[in-house]
C-alpha cells in the first residue's frame, strides 16, 4: 500500500519534471527584463558646442571634435566664451 503511493508519488514527481522545461520556454522570467533593461539604457550624452542643449552622442552633428545638435548650430560654431 505504501509501495503504491510513493509510485505514484515519483510518477508525479518525474511528469512535473519533465513538463517544468516546456514551461520555461513558453515564458522566460528574465528574457523581457533583459531587454527592456536594455532598452532602457542610456547611451552617451553630450553637449551641443554652440547652445549647451544634452542630447543622444548618436544624433550628434560633428566639426572635428565639436559636437553639435544640429546642422545649423555646426555652422554657426562654438558659442562665444567657449
Ligand atoms: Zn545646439
């Protein structure tokens, strides 16, 4: 009688077992996280040489090795006192 149930006990526990894998690759805990993480990170800021203004490094317009925020600000060039 014991024999029986602790059978059914390692059956249950080996289907749970095996089913646990097929769980984790419907949804993976940290798999969002991880992205929105990285999503979420900031890149590089910089300053624009003529107005100051913080903005993304990737949306830089460069003059050598100013960096502006936008075209006109490059031809502009550096503020004054800078
Ligand atoms: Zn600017």
């Amino acid at each position: 009688m014991v024999g029986r149930v602790l059978l059914w006990a390692i059956l249950g526990l080996l289907a749970w077992w095996l089913l646990r894998p097929n769980r984790k690759v419907a949804a993976p805990p940290r798999g969002p996280a991880a992205s929105a993480a990285t999503v979420a990170a900031p890149e590089a800021m910089v300053d624009c040489a003529a107005c100051g203004l913080h903005f993304p490094a990737s949306e830089a317009v460069r003059d050598g090795a100013r960096l502006y925020c936008c075209a006109a600000h490059r031809d502009a060039g550096p503020r004054r006192g800078a």
